[in-house]
DNA sequence: TGGCGAAACTAATACGCATTATCAACAAGG
DNA sequence: CCTTGTTGATAATGCGTATTAGTTTCGCCA
C-alpha cells in the first residue's frame, strides 16, 4: 500500500530509520500514515519468534485465580501484581488451560505445557511442587515465586514475607507482658510459610528465656498451661477463640491469642487478633519487578519484606 | 537425540502417526522417549504462527482487573470467565499493557495494541467505546461483549442481561402491592444497561396502568408523590434510604425502594434491597463458550440472560 | 566519461513449527 | 528383471517478523 518492502515498514516501525540505516522522511510519512489507516499492528506471535520476547508475563496458580468462594487469600498479590505490570507494560497471561481436574491441581508442566508462550512467570501457592521447581530451573525458565522457597536442585528466585522477625518481635511483646509459657498450634512444616512462622517462634522463645511448646492441634493446648496461643492460621485462631468460649474463657484475660497470617480460608470473624500483616499487594508487585530484573539482567534475586505487627485485642498480660 | 528428523518429531507430537502418515511404532517409542527425558515443548509462538489459533482469549476491561477497592463489581463475570476458560482448554490474556495514564482509561487500540495476540477476545465494562467496537467490528477481531451493546456500526456480539422482563415484573409486583405512582431515578442512558432499565419501568407502568416518572436524580422525589422508587444502582437506593431515614420516613412503609442491579460502587448497607440479580458469573460463563463458538462458527451471537428477582424487604403496600 | 561515496532502499535469511510433496527401500506380481 | 504398491521417513515450504548484507540511484569530482 505504500509502495515499500517489507523491511522499511518493520524499520519504520521500529523506529530504527535514525541510526545506521536511513529513511527518508517523505517514506517514513507515508509508512506511518498507511499504519494508521489500516491500524496495522505487527503479529505478536511472529514477533515473539525473532525476538525471544513477549512482554507477557504469565501468573501461575494451583487454584483459579478468581476462586468463587468469597475468602481469597491470592487476591492481594494479584492486585500488586497487575499493578506492577501495568507500569512495566506488559500483558499477564493466566493459565487457565492447565486444567484442573475433580479434586486434582494445576500443573505448571504439562503435556501441552504452554508455560513457555510467556516471557517468564509468576508463581502463586501456598506450597510448590519440588519437582516443578527444579525443572523451572533446569529450563532455564525465568520465574520468580511469590513466597519463599527452599533451594530445589538449585535457588529459587523469590520474594517472600519475613516471618522469623515479626514471630520473633510477637514472642517478645508476650514475654514482655508477662507470659512465660507459650504454644505454637499448627504444622510447623509442609510449607515455607509455615515452618518460617514455627522457627521464629523457636528463636523468640529462646531469646526470651521463656517456654514454648508446639502443638500440631489444638487438642491439648488447655492442658498445656500456655496463657498465649499462636496459631498458624487466622482460621486456627478463630476456631481456639471459639473452643476457650464455649469453656468460659474470657479472651485475652484466661487465654491471649495471636493468630497468624491472613485468611486463606473462609474465615467469619470480626474478633481483631494481635498477629502481623502480610505484605501480599507489595510481594505480588515486587515479584513482577524482580521478574523483570531476571529478565534483563538474569540471576537469582531473593528478597524478604517485613510483615507489619498488628496490635489487636487479643494479646494482653495474663491472668 | 532421536535420530529422526524434525518432521517425524512434529508427526509424532501431534498425533498424526495413526492416519494418513506412517510413523513405525519403534521410531515413535523413540522419539516419545526423548521427549519425556527432555520435557520438550513446542514454542507456542511459533506453533501460532503455522497454526492462526493461540488457545488464548483475552479479556479487557477498562479499569484494573484486580481492583484494590473491595467493591469489586467485574469479579463474578471474571469468575465465569476463568471457569469456561479452564473446561475450554484456553488460557487468559489481560491486558494490562493499555496502560492507564492518570485518570484515564485503558484503550483497546492503542498505539500498540496487543489485542491481536488473542485468538478473540471477551470485553468487559459498563461502556465501551463506540469507536472501540466499531473497529473490532470492521477489522474482522472476533469478540464477545459481556453486557448487551447497541449497535456500531453493525451488530455486535454480546451477552447480557436481560433488564427490560426483570422491570416490568417488578413494577407489576408493585402495582399489586397497591401503588400507583412510581419513580424511576437515574440517568437512563449512557449506558445499554441503564437504557434498558428505564425502558423497561417505561414499558411496565404502561402495561401496569399506573403513574411513572422518571428522575435523574433524588432530588425531586420527596415532592413527587411516588410511594415506590426504584433506584438506578444500589449506592442510589443505599442513598434514598439513607435521606428518608433522616426525614423520618420508614422503609418500606412510607416510602418502598427497589434497588437495580449489583454494587458497582463500593456500598456498605446490609439493607436487604428488592431488586433483581445480575446473573453475572453466568454471563462470563456464556460469553467464553460465545467466543468459541464464533471461533470456530463464526456469527455474531446475541444472547440475554434472565435476572433472578430478589424478594427483599424494602418492598411493600403504601401506607 | 568514468569513478566513487553516500543515500535510500530491498532481497535474502533466520526464528520454530506444521504440512505437503517427495523419496528410498522393499515386497509382491508379472 | 521390470513394474507396481506399500511402508516409513525426509526435504522443502510457508507462517510474519527483525536483521544483515547487499544493490541501485544519484550527485559530484577528476
């Protein structure tokens, strides 16, 4: 339509008719005013083919991204997330394909894995298959997980929220109330998170001088002689808030109570725990940031921001 | 690593070793093998290029799909969307690239517009722009719009809700509560959703043989003598009940509301609103399985789903 | 008139795949 | 020994772009 090649259109597109190679400017004009004619757009898939780039940025998740249920812990991150990728212009690609089957998670790989249509990857979970982590790596897929993660095979590049601090800084705040006997209610393990949240509880004991006990249940906590709980879970928390009244404990006076983390299941409380905050927004938006200094300049960044204390009303001097 | 050609893997990968072309079952062990052991995967951008189908649909919305406000009125339609995209087999394009500048919205022909990355796309938003649709119309983009559409420039592909039944039902309800005189308060126009209310009122008084009044706004409608408003939007009725509450006036008594629609601006009320449900995640749902369709079949489908009446408690006899 | 360098553009190619036409090897039939 | 058919694989091509290495044109000077 312009009467050109091929070539000067993609030159004219790209901008590159300053440098070395030279259009003349009537060309040029009539190049750019056919494009804006025909509102052509060069095809993404063919671009991504020379260039190796594609400014798409794929979101991983186990589970939907837009879960029906009204409780929805990842929703934070992918607010920062989308934030994060807007500035940095770039398309995020759900993988909504990796179907989930009754009952059965998502797979970053799977027979017709398209994980690879994106420049890199965000990854979003609670926990992380070990087996799809190292593969990441060994690809050579550029990702960057949101939470940390253990090494699998190798670093894993990550941006996660500190736990051992904040557990640490809530033991002590205890301690410096009074308590001198305190519980740990949760696994303890299975995920980073969870073992972060136990370990800082181990270390803030120890600093304190005072005793800790973890319980994988809440089943002998009232026999335990703890005047305050930490619960691994918000959901914990509120079901040992619920147990201490159906036995006519007074929260906090009989039993103070700290609960940890941010609802990642539905949880129906309105009680204000002391525990922490989890920078979810800012995780999810530095993940996007880190991935794209991954991107550029490569490596294997791993960062940790700190979870900001949340007094509440459930922390208070034992009886 | 197999000893075959790339056109053999090709054959093999895609299945095509059982009709036409033979592929012997020991070769095709083989290059299985490899493929396992490696975890090859086919560029999806180059398979794209060959194949003009990405099994990626992409969503555009105007503002942040993520929004930080927890008001989120697009959620259930984008929980629809996800959950066909996932039986589909497709993955989720959003595009975050249109940047939004300061106070502006996002654009779907911007001056690189990425839309074309998709195979089609579902749009989202109370309104879309004219121009916007009339360019995806004539430059042949296939797409489905969530939410009826006038026409521009040609039809357009849609599915929405279906208003104008939903009114007249409940202005009938009304009637044989016993009011004769109604009021309609809100634009009216702007948007197809807000039209197709109004017209919908218009259509019922009619039928219904009673008086009906349209307001754009709250204002006049202490002096009007309707003893039954139907607001716009839900923050419209959380607002009009709030003006009567401090006037004395009791709801449903003195003064019956029926709110339209779901909240689209954050609103805190826990009043139990007479009104009608958007179906909005089947509407995601539908327009997915629209987009498909027109894929594949081409057309230009368009449907409306019924509204669910919602009984509520803020309609009732005038005194 | 020939030579030469700069200016302005284009032909050819690679990217990784799917697809089509082609080819080699071998068996069976004449 | 030649023809035909069948089986199993491959060379060649096109998809739409970015890039590199030319190629043509033109003005200028000797």
């Amino acid at each position: 339509m312009a009467g050109v090649s091929q070539t000067t259109v993609s030159l004219v597109l790209n901008g590159r008719a300053e440098g070395e190679v030279r259009i003349s400017p009537e060309t040029r004009d009539r190049v750019l005013q056919v494009i804006r004619e025909t509102g052509y757009v060069a095809d993404p898939a063919a671009r991504r083919l020379v260039e190796r780039r594609n400014r798409i940025y794929g979101v991983f998740t186990y589970e939907a991204v837009f879960p029906a249920e009204s409780a929805d812990f990842y929703r934070p991150f992918l607010v920062g997330i989308e934030e994060c990728a807007e500035e940095a212009g770039c398309d995020l690609l759900l993988f909504t394909s990796a179907k989930v089957e009754q009952g059965e998670r998502r797979r970053i790989f799977s027979a017709e894995s398209r994980i690879r249509l994106a420049d890199g990857c965000v990854l979003l979970g609670r926990t992380i298959d070990r087996d799809d982590l190292s593969r990441l790596l060994s690809e050579g897929i550029p990702f960057v997980s949101v939470g940390r993660r253990d090494d699998a095979g190798g670093p894993v590049p990550y941006v996660g929220a500190d736990y051992p601090p904040a557990m640490r800084a809530l033991v002590e705040r205890a301690a410096a109330l009074g308590h001198r006997r305190m519980a740990y209610v949760g696994a303890g393990q299975g995920a980073e998170s969870y073992a972060d949240r136990l370990r800082g509880f181990t270390e803030g004991v120890a600093a304190a001088g005072v005793e800790g006990v973890h319980l994988t249940s809440a089943d002998g906590l009232f026999g335990s002689g703890a005047t305050v709980v930490f619960a691994e879970e918000l959901a914990d928390g509120a079901a040992i808030a619920e147990v201490a009244r159906t036995r006519g404990l007074d929260v906090p006076r009989d039993l103070s109570i700290v609960a940890l983390g941010a609802p990642t299941r539905p949880v129906s409380t309105d009680i204000d725990f002391a525990g922490f905050r989890i920078p979810r927004r800012e995780m999810g938006h530095r993940a996007v940031e880190l991935l794209t200094q991954v991107l550029e300049r490569g490596g294997t960044p791993q960062e940790l921001l700190a979870c900001e204390l949340v007094e509440g009303s459930t922390l208070a001097p034992p009886a």
